[in-house]
C-alpha cells in the first residue's frame, strides 16, 4: 500500500493548527529552568523590580522616600522593557525633573552588574557630569548595596586598575564610563548595555569635524551582542536640535493611562488649560499666590482629583503606546514631572511654577521642558498646521477686546497676480495685526490691491485702507499706528516715496528684508536708524526678518488664553500660504528661513513679520508710550483676556464680526475714512485714548467685468473675497 504523503502533510498541518501548545512549553520552561538549578549551577534570576526591593535601600538624606527602594511606575517600565522585553532595543525616557531618574539608573546599573554580569558603558555630555554621578549614585551603590559590593576587586599588580573610566567586577562584569563631547570617549570598547544621559546638552551635539551622530556612534558600542539594549534619557531641549525628541519621535510613544478614582475614566494626564475640560485645576488670590489645587478628570462628569490620591492612581497606571515605532524595538517612555512623588512635584509647586511662569518666555521655557516634558518650540523648523488651526476663533468686532494696538506689514509683487496670463498685474498686500498687553498677535484680516506702486489711483486705494478706521465693541475704533511696507519687490523707488509722502506720525515704514543664508541673527529686529536711499530718493530700514519671523513662530506656539488668534472669516487657503516657509539648518551654524520644497514664501507669513517689525520699529520710536504693551494696555483700560459680556466666561462663542465676515455680508469694500493722527495715550487718561467711531456711507458694491484683452489700466478696487468661502460664513 503507497502512501500518499501529500494527504499526509495537509492532514498534519491541521492538526498543527488546531493544536494549542502553550500549556506544554510554559511547562518545557519550568523544567528547563529547574535543570539549569540543578545540574549546573545556575541560580534563577530575580525579576528587576523585586532585586531592587531587596538590595536597594535608600536613606533619608538623598531621599523623602527612605527605605527599600520601591519603584515607580516609569521606572518599572524602563527596566522592565530593557531587562525582560526581548523585543526591545532601545528605551527613549522623555522625561522632567524631580522624577528620581538618577536613583532609577542606579537601580538599572546595578541589576545588569550583580544579576546579569553584563558590560555596562555610562555616558553623559562631560567629564563633570560622569564624575558627578559616579561620586552620588554608583559609589552610594559600591558602599551600600551588598550584592554588587561582594563583586569588588583588589586591585593587584599586573591587573587594569579600576578608575573613573572603566571599571571591573569580580564576576567578568565591566562598567566603562564615558564623556560625549569627547568623540574619543565613544570608541574602543564594547557594552551590552549602554546608557546615554541628559541627551539634549550640548556635548551630545555633533561638531563640524565630527565623526557622525554621537548617540549612534554610542549605539555602535553594542552592535557585538544580538540583544544589546541601548538606555537614552534627558529634559527636553530647543525641539529642532533635540536629541531625545529626535530619538522619541522614532519611538512607540508611550504615555501612562490612569484611571480616575471616582468614574473609572481612562485617561492621559495632560496639564490643561482654564478652557479644557481636563487638567490642573486651581484658585488664585490677589497676590498670585495659588490654592486649592485639583486635577480634573477627562470625562462629562469632570471629577476632582485631589493629589490624596494621586499616588495610588499614578502607581496603578499603565504605560499605553500611542503609535507605531519608526524605528522597531524604540520604546518611548514620556514622564512629566506631575507624575513624581517627589515633595518638589507637588502639583501646588507646579500650578505655582507656571502662574509665575506666565508673560516670562524665559521661565515658560523652563516649565514646559522641565516639568512638561516638552521640547521648546524656540528653533522650531516649520508651523506645525493642526496646531495653528485651532487658532481660529469668531471675532466680537473687527478689532478683539484685548488689542493695545494696531500695525500692519505689506509686500509688493510685480507680477503675482498675472501669473499665467500674458500680462503684468503688480499687486500689494497687508496684514493687520492687533497686539496685546503680552505682545501677542490677534490678525485682523489680510487684504489684497491690484495696481502699480506709484500710480495715482492704486496709491490712493492702498493710502485709504491704511487710513482706515477699525471698530471694536465698545463703539470706538481704533488705527493702524505704524506700518512696514517692503520696498524690495521691484518698485523700491516707489514704494519709499509712497512710503515718505505720509506725515511722520502715521509711521509708514518702507523696509528691506534682511533673512541671510549664513544663520547669522542681529540683535534686534529693527534697526536703530535708516539706510538713506541712493541720491537722496528715500530713505528705508532695514530690518532682521529672520528674526521677526522666529518671533512670529515663537508666538504661535503659545497655548489657550496667550496664543495667537485669528478670525474665522480667513480664505480658505490662508492657513495652507501661511505654512510655506521652514527653517533650515545652516553648515557653519545657525539657520535660515526658506520655502518648503516646492513651495514659495507666500505674503500671509512674510507680512505677519513685517507687521511684527513695525511694532518693533514702533516702540522704538515711542519708547516711553508703546515700549511696555502692558503700561500702555492697562493705561488705556484694555482687558487682558477677552470676555463674553452675557455670560461672564473667558472667550467669545457668538457671531464672527470680524472685518473679512462683515465684507462678505455686506457684499461691499470696507468702510475706509480718513484718519486723524492718532492720539498718544498719557498716564492718568481715564477713558481708553481711541478715536470717536466715524459713520460712513456704506460703499457701492463693486459689479464683476469680464477680463479685458488689453494690459489694466483702469481704475483698481479693493480685491474682494469670493462669497462662497465657508469658514464661519
């Protein structure tokens, strides 16, 4: 009888595909760990979480918590993922301060030297700091844990001599100890462990005749072994030159999701706003001085969490990843410093932190990497887009309550408007921009002319809309008190004696661009006098756009009550022309401005920071009246956040008046009018100095024409905007 070995091999496979093995090989496991006890020796290792209970004691000088060393929950789960994940590779620990993340990588050092009897390599930027930490965390280990002290050697003749460099265990274990800024430090050794510290200091960064990325040349270090793991940590830095953000963003992302002790909500602990439902909750007194602080739980019921509970709630949480690794085995591990049980993270320290934090960009900065856990946004390449789309908001008027003053910036183009046709249509464009007591932006609205610089009709269009009078809620109106015009379009010459032909006071700046490829930066972003034109035909600044525009971006990344704003009643493309430019880094350092690959610098971004150049050039000028928005602001009795005035709530929900929404509706061109110089404000003014609302004749509306063959040279009028854009209409 023949056997038929192909009904044979698929009747196998079924069964092997019914068949559940896991029983067995948890048994097979068992057993084979019991025979390695037994017939060679081999003690059965500790869990990490249980070898640092029993040989890890902590003493009350360097810690609150002294006693056996319990580990947090963002402490079990780096170790946990190094020592019993063979999945992972590599843990990204993006994390604040107060966390005890020294003492965890004691803890770490220790299990892989006494447990596992590995080679170890220890990094950080500088000598000092390896010192620094060799002298408070390994030689506490070396003295009081038992389990790696019995591992010393006597150093005898003839045998390597333990140092601050290196270091050798009685049980084959080596320890190297290594300085990044030293490019020398990260070679001629091999670990099957490594740890890399405080990522985003500066001896981490490559230098011009560096050998390469210098956590990659550390990560080198363990490519001997199959299962090397690489351990790489810090606060967050400037986002564009961050190493830990660079190494977290290829990483699984992981945040800790707890419950709420009362509803059971699973959540992400997430600092919040005054607007957001979740969050750090508190109270305020006269003086800033905070109380009654809560977190607030991220679900309708909104329940309070009092920090009473937070330890037990933080310690049953679970590390959740929210995306898939870039780089496979990267395990990202975000700790914020609210999740410490640290006396120094207490969440009354922290909501005090950033209350005094608020309208400092420098102590801003520090809270958000430091106890956010976040990069700062200071060196940022680009405008992150779904960050700036939440930033339009309807308008209460075409001016909101809370704007100290108006400037507006303009470019000019040759031909941006014929593009395509076989005629030249030159063309300029403003954006107005309102500016707070903290100096940020609210955009009033982006307005373009068609016409020539210079030609009588065009020039009187575009001197009425900077004439023009803007309304606020209140009744009164205010004007545009300084503008920066850029002379640098192909009209230089017409655009300075447009520019001259205004009175002094108005502040009609004409300007040039100065974003130079070097990455250089001056000190300010206006200059201290102007450049006189050639053969006496007007004079213009010029300024440091490059610098304007960081400063724009940096105002951009600001959150809830101090970001930016801008009118819902925007064009539709105005968000996508106002992404168009990235920063690139530069060889010899620095970096510069520049238009994202297929894209052009688009006049919605550029004029945004020539209207951030005129407040400059402005307070300059008025130092002693404009040089301190928050003098000026209280002076004038201007609000710092906007109220809705039937509710009382901070913010407005009802209908967007803004100047582009009431255009539309109207169907017609703004309202303009001629401006009177605008009234200084003076300390002891008791009603807020704006001119008087002027009542003007609604404007015809203007009647489409059907495109002429012939050059235009007719009369130009105000561009108006197509009826049909959406947002908010």
């Amino acid at each position: 009888m023949s056997l038929n070995f192909k009904d044979i091999r698929a009747e196998a496979g079924s069964l092997l595909r019914e068949s559940d093995f896991s029983e067995g090989l948890v048994e097979f496991r068992r057993l084979l760990a019991q025979h390695r006890v037994d017939f060679l020796g081999w003690r059965e290792r500790k869990p990490f979480v249980q070898w640092t209970y029993d040989n890890i004691n902590l003493t009350s000088q360097e810690s609150s918590r002294a006693g056996p060393m319990r580990l947090s929950v963002y402490q079990r789960e780096i170790g946990n993922n190094v020592f019993h994940n063979p999945e992972c590779r590599q843990v990204t620990a993006l994390k604040g301060v107060q966390i005890g993340y020294s003492k965890g990588l004691r803890a770490i050092y220790g299990y892989a030297v006494e447990e596992l009897a590995k080679r170890v390599s220890v990094t950080f930027p500088v000598t000092d700091d390896m010192k620094r930490f060799f002298k408070d965390e390994l030689a506490l280990l070396h003295s009081s844990c038992s389990a790696v002290s019995v591992l010393l050697r006597e150093n005898k003749r003839g045998e390597v001599a333990d140092s601050m460099s290196e270091y050798r265990y009685k049980n084959g274990s080596i320890a190297y100890y290594r300085a990044a800024h030293n490019e020398d430090d990260l070679q001629g050794f091999t670990s099957w462990l490594q740890i890399a510290d405080e990522a985003d200091r500066s001896g981490w960064l490559s230098r011009g005749n560096s050998a390469g990325d210098k956590v990659s040349q550390l990560r080198n270090r363990g490519i001997d072994f199959h299962d090397s793991k690489l351990i790489i940590g810090s606060t967050p830095g400037i986002r564009d030159i961050s190493v830990i953000w660079r190494e977290w963003e290829t990483s699984d992302k992981r945040m800790l999701e707890v419950k709420c002790p009362h509803c059971q909500q699973p959540q992400i602990m997430r600092w919040g706003g005054p607007k957001t439902r979740y969050g750090f909750k508190y109270t305020v007194d006269e003086n800033d001085h905070v109380s009654d602080v809560y977190y607030q739980c991220d679900s309708p019921a909104k329940c309070r969490i009092d920090e009473t509970v937070k330890e037990e709630m933080i310690d049953a949480g679970i590390y959740k990843p929210t995306a898939i690794a870039k780089v496979p085995g990267n395990v990202g591990v975000h700790i914020p410093s609210w999740l410490s049980m640290s006396p120094g993270a207490a969440w009354s320290t922290l909501a005090q932190e950033w209350v005094n934090a608020q309208g400092d960009p420098a102590k801003l900065k520090k809270f958000v990497t430091f106890n956010m856990a976040e990069p700062w946004d200071e060196l940022g390449q680009g405008v992150d887009q779904a960050v700036v789309a939440s930033l339009f908001k309807p308008y209460s008027e075409e001016v909101p309550d809370d704007v100290v003053l108006l400037t507006a910036g303009g470019d000019t183009q040759r031909n941006k408007e014929g593009k395509g046709t076989e005629f030249d249509i030159p063309s300029r464009e403003f954006s107005v921009v309102g500016w707070t007591r903290f100096g940020q932006m609210r955009v009033i609205g982006h307005w373009k002319f068609q016409g020539t610089p210079g030609e009588q009709t065009s020039d009187a269009e575009v001197r009425a809309f900077l004439n023009r009078q803007f309304k606020r809620r209140d009744g009164k109106t205010m004007s545009i008190l300084a503008t920066a015009m850029d002379s640098n379009g192909g009209f230089h010459e017409q655009v300075r004696a447009f520019c001259a032909s205004f009175p002094s006071a108005r502040h009609v700046w004409a300007i040039i661009g100065n974003n130079t490829k070097t990455g250089k930066r001056g000190d300010y972003v206006w200059p201290k006098k102007p450049t006189p034109g050639k053969r006496g035909r007007g004079s213009y600044y010029r300024i440091e756009s490059g610098r304007a525009k960081d400063e724009v971006f940096r105002l951009l990344q600001y959150k809830d009550d101090h970001a930016p704003m801008f009118p819902e009643s925007m064009p539709p493309d105005y968000l996508d022309r106002l992404l168009c430019e990235e920063r690139k880094p530069v060889k010899t350092g620095g970096y510069h401005w520049d238009a994202k690959r297929g894209r052009r610098p688009e006049e919605e971004w550029v004029c945004l920071a020539y209207a951030y150049a005129a407040l400059k050039g402005l307070q300059m000028v008025k130092i002693g009246t404009w040089g301190d928005l928050n003098v000026a602001g209280r002076t004038l009795g201007i609000p710092e956040v906007i109220h809705d005035p039937e509710t009382g709530e901070i913010g407005y929900r009802g209908m967007d008046m803004s100047a582009h929404a009431q255009e539309r509706r109207a169907m017609a061109g703004p309202l303009l009018t001629e401006a009177e110089a605008p009234r200084i404000p003076r300390r002891g003014d008791t009603v807020p100095a704006q001119a008087e609302e002027r009542k003007a004749a609604p404007a015809p509306a203007p009647v489409a024409q059907p495109p002429k063959q012939v050059a235009p040279k007719a009369k130009k009028v105000l561009k108006q905007f197509k009826s049909s854009w959406g947002r908010g209409w």
